[in-house]
C-alpha cells in the first residue's frame, strides 16, 4: 500500500533550499496552504522565486514572507491586497512578472502535462507581449508563453487520503490542481485524511500520482480578504 502521509509540518517541507521556486495554491486568502506557508516563513530560506496568483495579505498568507524580504521574484496575476507588495515592486525591490490571470492558470497546467509552451492571443499589443514570438492563427495574433513548473508545490485540499489523492472543496479548488501537477515534488495539506479506498474515485480532482507529500493540517484561520454584507433595508 502507497503512503504518503507524513506527520509533521517538518517533513512536509523537508528538502526546501533557498534560492528554490515554489508554486503555492490558493486565490487572494481562499484555499492556500496556510500551514506550509507558515512553515516556510519560519524556516529562514530566502532568495525564493513564488508563482502564486497572488501574494495574500501583509501579515498572512504569503505577505509574512515578503516582510521577511524570504521572496526574490513572484510570478503572479495581480497585486491584490498587500500593501508590502505593492510597495516592494514600485521600489524595485522584488522583482514581479504580472501574467494575465487565465494565462497563468495555463502555464502551470501546460508544466504539469508536459507542454513545454502554447500560444494565446491574451496579452497580445501589451508589455506582457514584449520579448515573445508572435504567430497569426485564424487571422488573430497570438504570443508563445512558456509553462511553468517548480521546484515545490503547496497545495490546499479540503480531503485527501494517505494515497495523496485530493478533493478541493468550492472555490477553494482555483490554482491547487494545476499546480500539484507541476511541482518536482508536491506538497499537500488537507483538513482531512482517510485510508486510501475511501474516496469515491469519481470524486477525486488530483490523483495522487502527482503528490509526494500530504498532512493533515491545523488550526485553518481561513481569512476572508474582502468580507462584503448586505445593508439592511
């Protein structure tokens, strides 16, 4: 029997090396992997390359790296809401390649299936484009984007067995896939784990093929960026 289960955040992200790449999933706060992120803020490394599609908040997620100055360059879609961000990138300070949001998505899932690079027409006449092949499909110029793959991935799933099959849970699913398919070695921290037989195999979204690790993690804040309630009438 396959297991993959390991027992301390220690051995989750044992191996991880300053100066490496990380994939983290998750999109602003919703379904990041709150527990290795953590892990790595207290660890120490730096020089670190993140693809993420965002950078969380100041003081969660991966803004307590940032403020740690752990993280080089991020590969990210938007800015989002940490204010460290924003002024690290305008300073110059850390080094940020913006992609567009689908894009993005598209890199890490063309890492994970062996795709070395595809091409889009998103991104085409602006600086995204600069730098990159042009080619005319169907009369509509697209740009030739590489695919993205990583040292690490960071995944957050809601359930997963000792196998390290995944189920994600509502909009919390967002990057986790493709990135767990395009880590060299994949990290998963779940809210629950069972034997491996368990999971309806309909059910599952990342086989467990594709992870090498999984833990279950603790004391999930699951922080809501923006919370927006109705106004009484």
């Amino acid at each position: 029997m396959i297991k993959k289960e390991v027992k301390s955040i220690d051995e989750a992200i044992k191996g991880v090396q300053s100066n490496m790449t990380f994939m983290l999933g998750g999109f602003g706060l919703c379904g990041i992997p709150e527990n290795c992120i953590e892990a790595l803020s207290n660890s120490g490394i730096n020089g670190l390359t993140c693809i993420s599609n965002n950078a969380g908040v100041d003081n969660f997620g991966l803004g307590l790296l940032l403020q740690k100055r752990q993280i080089k360059k991020m590969i990210s879609s938007y800015v989002g809401e940490n204010a460290e961000f924003e002024r690290q990138m305008l300073s110059g300070e850390l080094e940020v390649d913006l992609i567009p949001q689908g894009s993005l998505a598209e890199r890490c899932r063309a890492g994970g299936a062996g795709i070395p690079a595809f091409y889009t027409p998103a991104g085409y006449g602006t600086e995204v484009a600069e730098g990159k092949e042009v080619r005319e499909f169907n009369g509509q110029p697209h740009i030739l984007e590489s695919a993205l793959e990583a040292d690490f991935a960071f995944v957050k799933a809601w359930k997963g067995d000792t196998a390290g099959n995944l189920i994600y849970k509502g909009t919390a699913r967002n990057f986790n896939p493709m990135m767990a398919m395009a880590g060299k070695i994949t990290v998963a921290e779940v809210e629950h784990i069972v034997p491996a037989g368990e999971l309806d195999p309909a059910s599952i979204h990342t086989p467990g093929i594709f992870v090498q690790r999984i833990i279950q993690g603790s004391n999930y804040e699951k922080r809501i960026e923006q919370r927006t309630v109705r106004t009484k009438d």
